[in-house]
C-alpha cells in the first residue's frame, strides 16, 4: 500500500510480518500477540520494530514499550470503525508517544484532517479514491473541530462551547 507522509508518498522502510512468517531483514511491524510473545528476540535485532494494533488490541500491554517503539501503527479494518482515532489520541496523550503513528487500512480522504489532529504523521492507504486524491495534489484540511486535543490552543465558539474553530 502506498505510504503518505510529510505531504507526499514515500517509500516504506518496513515491512509487516504475520504472527507465522519468517522476519525479514531490516525495519519490520509485527502483530502486538507476537511482540509481546517475542519481546526478548525482538528487542535483539539490529533493526527497528514496530507493532501494528488492532481496534480491539489493548495498547495499555503495550506501555511499557511505548517509550521505545520507533512506529505504532494502527488498522482502520473498515471505514466505519473508528476505534483508531482513541487509540491514537491515547498513544500519544497518555503514554506521549513520540514514534510515528501510522494510521494502516481503509482510509477515506475526508477523514485524514481528523486523523492528523489526532497524532498521526503517516497513513499507510488502501482505498483508491483516496489514494488518487492525493496524488491529484489535494489537500487534506479541516477549518472546523468539534473536539479539542491535547494543547491543540483551540478556542471554543461561544453559541457552541463544544465546537471550536481553528
């Protein structure tokens, strides 16, 4: 899948490995049941590891690890679940990820201001309309939030406190 980040496509220096798969040399995302399974070996290799989350994964198994893990990535299955978005928010406000946070699956394009305000800074994509609009040169961008984040220096609109304006 191509890999958006810093405002344009790059290349990808990892690779995702199943629970069952030989690892490949270099930078590679493991499932988070197989890094918590192989956390000794893992921590071992001369290259860097990432775990990828699952909406219904528990990141608090991962806390520890947090501080040290180079990428986080987190799956949109499905354009309606939307359990990534906490994930993130969580990842980064909670425990202050500070790796990259990598957004993996069925992305829509309208959602991606969303999904930067949330934390993340690379979107690895499927979905071909997506895709398409960004190689287009379209931008995604966002002028209203109905949700303040963490230190985002939001002020809130006065009819509607819950809204802000940014």
């Amino acid at each position: 899948m191509p890999l958006w980040k810093n405002g344009r496509f790059e290349a990808d220096i990892y690779k995702l490995a199943g629970d069952e798969d030989t690892l490949p040399d270099g930078a590679v995302i493991v499932s988070l049941k197989r890094f918590l399974a192989e956390k000794d070996s893992l921590a071992a290799r001369n290259a860097p590891v990432g775990v990828v989350l699952q909406p219904a994964d528990d990141i608090e198994l991962l806390a520890d690890a947090l501080p040290s893990l180079p990428l986080l990535a987190l799956a949109f299955p499905k354009f309606g679940d939307g359990r990534a978005f906490s994930l993130a928010r969580i990842a980064r406000e909670r425990y202050g990820f500070a790796g990259e946070l990598r957004a993996v699956g069925d992305i829509l394009f309208d959602r991606i201001a969303y999904m930067i305000r949330c934390g993340f800074d690379a979107l690895d994509i499927s979905n071909a309309p997506t895709i398409a609009a960004l190689e287009a040169g379209k931008v995604p961008i966002s002028h209203t939030r109905y949700q303040p984040t963490g230190g985002d220096g939001t002020k809130p609109d006065k009819l509607k406190p819950w809204r802000r304006l940014g």
